[in-house]
C-alpha cells in the first residue's frame, strides 16, 4: 500500500504531530513499508497453528501449597481500635 503525502499530513494532524512539508514524502515511505509489512503478516494463514501463552514450550515448576504462616488473625485484631465477629470494624465514608 502506498501512503501519499496528503494521507501522511492527515495522520500527523490526527496524532497531534508537527511534520515538516520536506520530510513528507520520506514519512510516506516508511509508513508505506510499515503498512505493507503488516499486510503480509495478515495474509499468513494461521488457522492451523494453535493459541499459546508463551513462545517456549515449558512447563510451570509448581511447589506443594503448605501453610507456612501461622493464623495470627487474633494479635492483629487486638490492635485494632473497632472489632466485632472476627471484621474489622472502619467508618462510613459514603452515604
């Protein structure tokens, strides 16, 4: 696909961008050639090749889940200024 300078200009107004009247053309090449790039990444078929989250094929190293804090939810709470039923207890901020 091939830019052209007016296209250009139009891009960089929406972008908020100053481009010089001289560099006008040189930015439509390239934008040309970045365009065209993606094009040919569109037109790849990829039906075939399956979804992945990682381009390696590993596997996850997994620990055994074990507790290893103990439950000190009582200390805790007898530092809090307003407790009830195991909750802390904070005001009401919206009516």
């Amino acid at each position: 696909m091939s830019l052209t300078a007016d296209e250009v200009r139009k891009v960089a107004r929406l972008a908020r961008l100053a481009v010089d009247d001289a560099q006008l053309e040189d930015h439509a090449g390239e934008l040309s050639r970045i365009v065209d790039v993606f094009a040919r990444l569109q037109a790849v078929d990829t039906d075939a090749v399956a979804p992945m989250s990682h381009p390696l094929d590993l596997t996850a190293r997994l620990r055994t889940d074990e507790v290893t804090e103990h439950d000190q939810r009582a200390v805790f709470q007898a530092l809090a200024p307003a407790v009830a039923d195991g909750v802390y207890l904070v005001p009401k901020v919206i009516e």
